[in-house]
C-alpha cells in the first residue's frame, strides 16, 4: 500500500508537470520569479536609454559642449571633435596675422561651421540609436509580459494541482506511518 500511494504520487507529479526546482518551490513558481525580475531589468534598460537619448539631444540643441559616454565611445565623433580643435587652433594662429574678411580666415570659419554640422548630425545620429535601443528594451518588455501573463495562469493551474499533489502525499504518508 505505501509503495502503490508513494507511486500515485509520483505518477500524479509526473502527469502534472509539478516538479519541484530551487527552494522547494514548483517551477512554473520559480520561472514566473525569474520573468518578474527580467521584465524589471528590461524596464530600468529602456529608461536608462530613453534618459540618454534625451540628455543627448538636449545638448546638441543647447550647443554645449557635447559630454556623454555615447559621446566618448563614437570614434567618429572623436575624430570630429579634435578635427575642430585642429581648425581652431588654425584660425586662432591665422587670425593673428590675418584681417577677419581674408580668404583664409573664411576658409577655417566654413570648416568649423561644417565639423560643427557634422558633430550635430553625428549626435542626432547617436540619440536615434540609443531610441532603437530603447524600442528594442519595450519589445523585449512586451514579450516578457505575455510570456509572464501565460506562466501565471500556468502557475495558478499549478496550484490547483499542487493541492491535490498535497493531499495525495498525506495519504501516502499516512500508510507509511
């Protein structure tokens, strides 16, 4: 009698799909837990990129000095950065000796004001791509909680069934008694 009800058991768990992981806790249990904190990682991504993206773009549209670590990780807003810096320096040198409507003097002054266009362009550019990377985070937050909503109802399924896994494991341990 006890190994028939130690069967049943077992037979029920198995038929059931109640397997017990970490913690003593049934897994649909513990993959709803893991999904909740997923979904939570997901959220503090897209609010992190979301944030950047704006920052960004509220520095380009202020004109101030552009100083963020999407900034500093463009090699090619690097090289526009000291690219302006070289003509600066150019312009500062022939100012000295040149009046401010010479050929040369005009000649920096256009190349800044396009080094500036495409520093610009080149940050709009980059807060686009931390907006993809945002959308792609509240793609992934919208899977996660369909897939969160299907495991709920599988745990409370689960729970059902756990009752009377339970209830099958005191009969069990009342024949073993």
């Amino acid at each position: 009698k006890v190994a028939e009800s130690e069967a049943k058991v077992e037979q029920y768990r198995a038929n059931k799909n109640l397997f017990v992981g970490a913690n003593n806790t049934l897994l649909p249990a513990q993959q709803l837990s893991d999904l909740n904190t997923q979904i939570a990682a997901a959220r503090a991504q897209q609010a992190d990129l979301q944030a950047r993206a704006r920052q960004l773009r509220s520095q380009l549209k202020s004109g101030r000095s552009i100083e963020s670590a999407d900034i500093a990780n463009s090699e090619t807003m690097r090289r526009l950065i000291q690219q302006r810096i070289a003509l600066q320096s150019q312009l500062a040198e022939q100012s000295t000796t040149l009046l401010p409507r010479h050929p040369r003097i005009l000649e920096l002054k256009a190349q800044i004001a396009e080094t500036d266009r495409q520093i610009k362009a080149e940050g709009e550019r980059l807060a686009r791509q931390l907006d993809n990377d945002a959308a792609v985070a509240g793609d992934r937050i919208k899977t996660l909680t369909v897939t969160f909503d299907q495991v709920k109802k599988m745990v409370s399924q689960s729970n059902q069934q756990d009752v009377q896994l339970r209830a099958l494991e005191r009969e069990a341990r009342t024949e073993r008694e």
